[in-house]
C-alpha cells in the first residue's frame, strides 16, 4: 500500500433487516509538510508567535521548540465549501492553510446541497443550512462540519459522531452583541420607538408620552442565565433595571441580580421578560398561551434565543387582548432562505397576522449580524477547524470527547499522530494499545462521549512503510469509526 494514497473504509451500522455493512470510502493521504523557515529573522527583544489566524489577540507565543506542522493530506488536497457568508476572517485562515476553499453566500435546498458535499472534506454553515442524517449519508469524505454560529440544532449531532464526523460551533463570541440588541429593544419597546417612526415615515406627526416609560426602576427578568444571559444583566443593571433571573442550573448572579426559584414566579414579577434558551424538547413553547397570562398585564416579552421558545399564536393573541404591550422577535419557527426573501403566510401561517402588530419590534435573525461578532467567529470556527484537520484536536468540539495533546516539535521527526475513533464498548483500547505496543508510544489520550470514544496516540521513532501496515491494523479492528494518522 502506498503511504501517500491510503484510503480508509468506515463500517456504517445498517438498521435494515438484513443488517449487513454498508461501507462508506473516505480518501486520505499522508505527507510531510515543509518546514517551517528556521531562519526567518526576529527582532531582538520579540517574542515569535505562530497562529493559524490572523488575530493579534488569538496567536500562541511560542518560546520552546517549534511545532512540527502535521498534515493528514497534501493542503491543496482539503476541499472545504463555505455557505452562508462566512465571514471573510474566516475564510481567510481556511485559504492561508493552502486548503481549496469554495465560497457561497447564500444556503442550499437539500438536493444541491448533498450534490455540493460530496467530495468535501470540511464544510462551514450558520443557522439555515440543514445538515440532516440524509443530506450527511452522502457526504463521503466529510471529517469536520464548522458551525459558525452558537446553536448547532441545524445539525444531526448523534449521527455526525457515529460516523466520525466531529462538529464545532462559537458558542460566546456574539454573546455582546445579542446583549447589546435586546437592550435597544427594551428602550425602543417602552418608548413605542417602532410605531412613531413608522408613523412618521408615512407622514404623521403624532407626538405622544401615554404608556411610555423609562427603564430605570423597571425589572428585567431573564429566562436563561448563560453568556449571554448573564452580559445582558450587567448592562441592563447599568441602565438602573432591577435584574431577576431563572435557570435550571444554579448560578451566580453578576452585580445585585437575584436568581428566582420557578419560571411562574420571573414572569409574575418582570416588567420585561427576555428568552436566552437554547432549543430543546423541554424548551418547545416554553412561553405559551399559560406564560403569558402568567405575565403582568402591561409587560413585553422579547426572544432572540430560538424561533420555537414561544407560541406566537399566543403571544398574537395576548398582545390583541392589550395583556401584553409589545414584544420584540428576532427569530422564527421557520425563517426566509436568504435575503430578499418574503416573510409571508406561505412560511409560517400566522405571519401576517404577527405583522400587524402594533408595538412590535421584528428583526430577521440579526442578534449576532455584527462586524466585531462575525469576525470573532470567523476567527473562533476557523482555528478549531484547522486544529482539527491538522492536528486531530478536538478541544470545544460539540459532540465528541474533547482530547488534545500538545504539539508535536521539529525536534520530533519521526513522530506520527494516530487518531482512532471507535465504537464505546469493552475490549476496543485493548486490542488498540496491542497493536500500539508494537511502537514507542511517546503520549497517550483518551475520552468517550456517549456511544463514541476517541483516542489520540504520538509514536516515536517511526518509519514511513511502518505507517501504512499500522494504519491497516486499526482498520481491521472492527468497532472502528474513523483512523487518522497524521505525519
């Protein structure tokens, strides 16, 4: 077999009633990279730094030896597809690799998109691409899906594990940004900011102060306490709210909020309740017709957390009984493809209904659409796809193990990484660290998540026709997902 065209076979549980193998082919190739440039001058004084972004703040300063770069492919071999308008720091870390990057602005319908993925060997979404068990049974050689965005519900996770597809997302980085925007909507929902400058756009002067208020003395309640939860509190007690939270888990409140026992008692008691939950069974209508009642006449209600945290039925309803006295949406049960798109009957059935609305602050999925957010996610996804394709590590990873180990170094030459993901059941690492103990086995890490387990292994004193019969061992083990060695 030739190291430089070793081709891996992934056994793929069948459920049908025969219950055979289908076998799914993924190309790899192993190679040295070039090494890095020992002569490059430094100033004195200067510390050398090495990344694999393009951010000041994200560069490792490295004072000991140099890492090797390892690569599991020839770089120009990676074909990575972007959609959804990435942002360009992104894109620019991707193409700095040497990798082949395919860029869209835009999704995907299903059938193009599994035309589009498969021969790629990373792809990057947001939140409108649906990668379902279906559109991902074609992708072929995929090893890494970058979500660039917080949620990855837009992904089937268990899937994507069991066929040794690891999924990364940025879960913090516009965490300021929705904090920041939800602000804006309780200042523009008290002072009824929407309807007087619609108003005025159409030409009526209607200067009014009846059931406009100040925020100051008010209380925000917070349904979910988590980043960006808890950044909303700091700024909303700046402005002089008083600040009440829930969370199922409990927290530590940021300056004077206080944390409440139950849902029914945040919502008796805010002036403004505000959802940052993520989609779950359990948090499906979590705001309904009940909730709302619950709420205190006069309130406003504002979600930029998922499109199935409230019933907006429900939420039509209280706010044309006049129980509710606005509300702010960011996001939708199901939402426009791109720009341009209409926001219609056609998508969700009570739309038009929803936009008649007086009050009503709609925004089309933009709680995270800013510069400093996008490119901090651009940055954030891009490094742990990188680090993942070269060097097996899968630290922030969303439905793997998380292992890593440090880096191999130029004064480790004959190293080679083994990457072996596999089933969680007994007596895998043990037929494993046989066919290792055949080797110098420099360091060792191992984790499971559920019904996957995933091993990292650096050998020593390795030679390259070695490589080829080691990468066959590991194939034969049959609870194997996927084996990488990178070299």
């Amino acid at each position: 077999m030739s190291v430089s065209n070793l081709t891996g076979s992934i056994s793929i549980p069948n459920n049908g009633a025969n219950g055979h193998q289908q076998r799914r082919e993924v190309s790899r190739s192993l190679s040295m990279s070039t090494s890095p440039d020992h002569h490059r001058k430094v100033s004195f004084g200067v510390a050398d730094s090495q990344s694999y972004g393009t951010s000041p703040s994200l560069k490792r300063v490295t004072t000991g030896p140099q890492p090797k770069h390892l690569k599991p492919f020839r770089e120009q071999d990676i074909k990575i597809l972007l959609l959804e308008n990435v942002n360009q720091t992104g894109r620019d870390i991707l193409k700095g690799q040497g990798y082949q990057v395919e860029f869209m602005k835009s999704s995907l319908p299903e059938d193009q998109l599994i035309e589009k993925i498969k021969d790629v060997h990373v792809i990057g979404i947001r939140s409108k691409t649906k990668l379902t068990s279906r559109v991902l049974s074609h992708a072929k050689n995929l090893i890494v899906i970058g979500c660039f965005c917080i949620g990855t519900n837009q992904v089937d996770l268990k899937y994507a594990a069991s066929h040794g597809i690891c999924v990364f997302n940025s879960p913090f980085s516009n965490s300021r940004s929705v904090a920041e925007l939800v602000i804006c909507e309780i200042i523009a929902l008290a002072r009824q900011i929407g309807d007087r400058s619609s108003e005025l756009h159409a030409g009526t002067w209607n200067k009014v102060s009846n059931k406009c208020w100040e925020i100051r003395g008010k209380t925000l309640g917070i349904i979910g306490y988590g980043h960006i939860g808890s950044q909303l509190s700091v700024l909303a007690e700046a402005m002089g709210m008083d600040v009440i939270y829930y969370d199922v888990v409990n927290l530590m409140a940021m300056g004077t909020a206080r944390q409440v026992p139950t849902l029914e008692i945040l919502l008796q008691k805010a002036d403004f309740v505000t959802c940052h939950v993520p989609e779950l069974p359990e948090t499906i209508n979590m705001i309904g017709a009940r909730e709302l009642e619950a709420m205190k006449t006069g309130s406003y209600l504002i979600n930029a957390s998922r499109g199935s945290v409230v019933d907006i039925p429900a939420l039509i309803d209280a706010m044309r009984a006049g129980h509710i006295a606005g509300a702010a949406l960011d996001v939708y049960p199901a939402e426009p493809a791109g720009n341009g798109d209409y926001f219609t009957n056609s998508l969700n059935p009570w739309a038009e209904d929803l936009r008649s609305l007086k009050n009503l602050i709609l925004t089309p999925h933009i709680g995270g659409s800013t510069e400093e957010a996008q490119s901090a996610i651009g940055i954030e996804v891009a490094e742990s796809l990188v680090r993942y394709v070269n060097e097996g590590v899968t630290t922030g990873a969303v439905n793997m193990p998380e292992v890593a180990l440090r880096s191999l170094t130029m004064d480790e030459p004959n190293h080679a990484r083994v990457i072996f993901i596999h089933q969680n059941v007994p007596g895998v690492l043990k037929r494993v660290n046989q066919i290792l103990g055949d080797h110098n086995v420099d360091k060792q890490m191992t984790d499971s998540r559920g019904e996957v387990a995933y091993l990292m292994a650096d050998i020593s004193s390795v030679r390259e026709e070695e490589i080829a019969e080691l990468y066959g061992e590991l194939e034969r083990v049959k609870e194997r997902i996927l084996t990488r060695i990178l070299y």
